[in-house]
C-alpha cells in the first residue's frame, strides 16, 4: 500500500513537472515569436539613397527584408544616420558596393517614423 502510494506521488509530481515544463515551452515560444529577425541572404547591391533631413537615413533600392514578418508595412531596408553605428554601417556598404561584394543584411525591428526595417547588422561576402 505505502508502495502504491509513493508511485502515485511520483507519478502526480511528473505530471505536474511536465505541465510546468509545456508552460515554459509556450512561454519561450511566444517570446521567440516576438523577437523575429529577418535576413536579406547575400544579395547585390542596387541604388542607394541618402535623405538629409531631420532623420538622415539610407535606403537599399533593390534589396527587400520580409517587413511584415517584424510588423512593418514595408520591405525596404533602412540604415539610419543619426549614430555614428550608422555611419559606419553607411562606409562599410559603400566599400561593399566598390568591391563588388554581396552583403547581407540583417534587420529585428521596424522604424517607427517609416515603418520599415531598420538594419542592425551586415555581413560582407
């Protein structure tokens, strides 16, 4: 009896640990959903448009993020310029385009003024 006892308390505690354990899964996931990042594989690069006005940016005319996969309502990729982190991603493109390199582009979130991904990362091929 106390046998019968002790398995039926272990196996509740296992049912209870995995209920846990589906719990966290969930949570990680619906995490992870939220924290989406888009890449553009090595791609060419095409035009490349500078704006100077009150947020100095950079478009990548001819390269498309999946946007809508980070809630933005457009595709275009977007370096912004107002850090010199920009800036340097600005040089490091430029020297890309010169070389005839392929560059990757990465992107995790939108801009909120435009609503299209801003780049975060390039990778030079």
């Amino acid at each position: 009896m106390a046998d019968h006892i002790f398995n039926l308390s272990i196996t509740i505690m296992r049912k209870n640990s995995m209920k846990k354990l589906i719990t966290l899964l969930t949570f990680l996931c619906a995490a992870s959903a939220q924290a989406a990042v888009v890449t553009s594989g090595p791609v060419e690069l095409g035009n490349i448009q500078i704006i100077d006005d009150a947020n100095p940016r950079v478009y990548l005319g001819g390269v498309t993020l999946d946007g809508t996969a980070l809630g933005c309502d457009n595709n275009i990729p977007v370096i912004l310029l107002n850090t010199s982190r920009g800036a340097l991603m600005y040089e490091t493109l430029l020297s890309a385009k010169k070389a005839g390199q392929k560059v990757n582009l990465v992107a995790s979130k939108c801009w909120d003024i435009y609503s299209t991904p801003i780049v975060y990362s390039i990778y030079t091929h």
